[in-house]
C-alpha cells in the first residue's frame, strides 16, 4: 500500500489490532521512504445478502431497518440503544452464518423476536403482534402461553420456600412456648 505523503510503496506494520467491533484489523504502518505514520483497516469484504420477503421479493439487508423495528417495538420501554444495537449485530452474525445470498425475512423475524424476548417482555410482545401478523385473540394467546408459564413456575417454587419458612416460625413457635413451660416451673 503506497504511502498517503510521500506515494512510496514500503511501509513496515507497526501495531495490528482488531477494531472496537471486531470486525475489521487496523495496522499502523510506518513509510520506509517519509518515516511518516498512517492507519490502514482490513475489512471483510461486504457480501450483498439480501432478504426474500414473504411475496418473493428479493431487498438488500440493511441493519438499520431491523433497528427501526426494534427501536419501535421497545418505544417506552427499558431497553437502550447499545443493547438493541447489540441485538442487531448477534442477528447479523448468524445471518451472516447461515446463509450466503439470500436470507428469508421469516428466518430474521424469528430471531428478532428470540432476542426480544429475552431482553424485554412487552417489546417482544409487540414485536410478534405485528410480525406474526396474528389472526385472531387465540392465536396471540397461544404465543405468549409458554411466556406467562415460566414466571408461574417461579412463583410456586418460591410459594414453596416460603411454606417451609413458616413452618420453620412454627417450630421456633414451639421453642418458644418450651421455654415459657420451663420459666412457669421455676
Ligand atoms: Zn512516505
């Protein structure tokens, strides 16, 4: 790579990291000619993918457009821009993973939704009521089912623990009233 100063083509590398993202390799370089400094990134060469929607068309993927769905399904909600930003890239990666030109927009909704649920209920929610496109009360109910279970269970183990706390008062109850005996004797 020639040198930005002087046009010379020897440089030596000085310092090679990865970027913040990981995704690219900054090399330092010093010109053997000009002994001046420069940056250079190795960058994987952006693959066209695109998305097949549901009708057959064919659209370049484009990160920003499933940021703006998320960003709208988290509108009000807890959940900051670096943690759907997060979301965003995780997605891409296993876009990226799995399929090499074309990737279904049902494959990317899928893992949108996965995502969300994870990280905020009501966003994931609404994220599915618009992307599920669901046609009736029933059919919403049946996704958010398995949702409103697990917090369920949660909630009787910790009914439970709290069973044995009482009966642990109970005992100490017992203990007390014990000691009351032994006072009224002497
Ligand atoms: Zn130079």
């Amino acid at each position: 790579m020639k040198c930005p100063f002087c046009k010379a083509d020897n440089n030596r590398v000085i310092d090679s990291r990865a970027s913040a993202d990981g995704f690219a390799i900054r090399r330092r370089r010093e010109c053997l000619g000009c002994e001046r400094r420069y940056t250079t990134y190795e960058r994987i060469e952006e693959s066209p993918i695109r998305v097949v929607k549901k009708d057959g068309v064919r659209e370049p993927f484009e990160r920003r457009k499933i940021l703006s769905g998320l960003m709208k399904a988290c509108e009000k909600r807890a959940v900051s821009i670096d943690v759907m930003d997060d979301i965003v890239t995780r997605i891409e990666h296993q876009i990226t993973e799995q399929f090499d030109r074309e990737v279904p927009s049902k494959f990317i909704g899928r893992l949108v939704m996965r995502e969300l649920r994870k990280v905020d209920q009501v966003a994931y929610v609404r994220f599915a009521s618009v992307y599920r496109d669901f046609k009736d009360i029933s059919e919403f109910v049946d996704e958010i089912q398995p949702m409103l279970r697990s917090p369920a269970g949660k909630a009787s183990a910790g009914a439970k623990k709290t069973g044995a706390a009482a009966k642990g008062g109970a005992a100490k109850g017992a203990a007390a009233k014990g000691g009351a005996r032994k006072k009224s004797r002497s």
